[in-house]
C-alpha cells in the first residue's frame, strides 16, 4: 500500500465562525466547479461511448451542487478563488486525459476525485459542528451523492484500470492539493 502524503488541514490562527463558512463557500464551488469540468473533457472524449450515460449523469448531479454553491457565493457576497481560470482548464484536462485512456481509467479518476471529496466534504461537516444548519444539510446530500458517483465508477469497473492504485494516489494528491489552495486563495 502507498503511503498517501497529507496536507496540513489547519495553519496556527485560523478562521472560524462567519470566516470558515466564508472558506467553506469559496472551496466547494471551486471543487464542484472542477467536477462540472472534469466530466465535460470526459464526455467530449466518451460522450457516444456506453460509459456517456453513466457519466452524464454523475454531470448533471455536479451541476447541482454547483448552482447551490453559486448562489451561495453570491448571496453572502464571497470571492470565489482566484484560481477559478486554472480549475477550468486543469479539470477539463483530466478528465479528458484520463477519458483518452479508456473508460476505466475516465471511472478511476472518479474514484480518485470523490475519495478525496469524501475526506474533505468529512472534515467540514465536523468543523461545522452545530454551526450553518443550511450549509450543514447540503454538504451532507452532496456528500451521499459523491459517494454514490464512487460506487457508480467501481461498478463500471474502475479498479481494472491500468496502473489503478498509482494513478488514483496521484489524482488523489492533487485533488488535495487543489483544496489545500482554494481554501487559501
Ligand atoms: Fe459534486
Ligand atoms: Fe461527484
């Protein structure tokens, strides 16, 4: 088993209360943002393949959770990442890099991406505590329905991916990363 590096989840003195909900707002709509893209550059590749239903509808559940988070930003006035042109075209990228490689791989980078999700949809709902019911209640539906897109991508068989284990690990470590710097910037 590889070991996965982590990133610090907390630097010394940061934000709580309106300020963590403010962060919370900015990185889920850029991550909901980079989902939305990574399937666009999957379905430009497998579109008309038997995969394309399956993945047009892991699509339609991201542009759910985008719209939430849109109105989000907007209601409470937040400033979405200053990365938002490198989410577009770096999910965009993978997804239709990992699509060129086969179906399999396309489902293995869903693996990657909602395990990582999964730890960082986990850590806010903690870190939310009692706080933000609202915002609570939609992390918590759009968690359930990330880990559906998971199972959805094991069933297409993901884990027989070539090089599976590697490749998950590195789009694993990158999703990280790309929390770690749309929590920050
Ligand atoms: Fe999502
Ligand atoms: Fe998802």
């Amino acid at each position: 088993m590889p070991i996965e590096p982590s990133l610090p989840r907390n630097l010394p003195g940061e934000p709580a209360g309106a300020k963590l909900s403010e962060r919370i707002v900015r990185v889920d709509h850029a991550g909901e943002y980079g989902a939305k893209r990574i399937y666009e550059g999957q379905l430009a590749v497998l579109g008309e393949t038997p995969s394309g239903d399956a993945i047009r509808a892991m699509a339609a559940g991201e542009a759910e959770h985008l719209a939430w988070f849109e109105r989000e930003i907007v209601a409470r006035g937040v400033r979405p990442t200053i990365l938002h042109p490198f989410w577009h075209v770096a999910g965009y990228a993978l997804g239709a890099a990992t699509a060129m490689m086969g179906p399999k791989t396309a489902m293995a980078c869903t693996v990657a991406v909602e395990e990582a999700i999964d730890e960082h949809y986990a850590a806010q709902e903690v870190a939310l505590g009692d706080s933000e019911p609202e915002l609570k209640q939609a992390i918590e539906k759009f968690h359930a329905e990330e880990l559906r897109h998971r199972d959805t991508a094991l069933s297409h068989e993901a884990e027989r991916a070539p090089g599976f284990q590697a490749m998950k690990l590195a789009i694993k470590t990158g999703c990280r990363a790309a929390i770690w710097l749309a929590e920050r910037v």
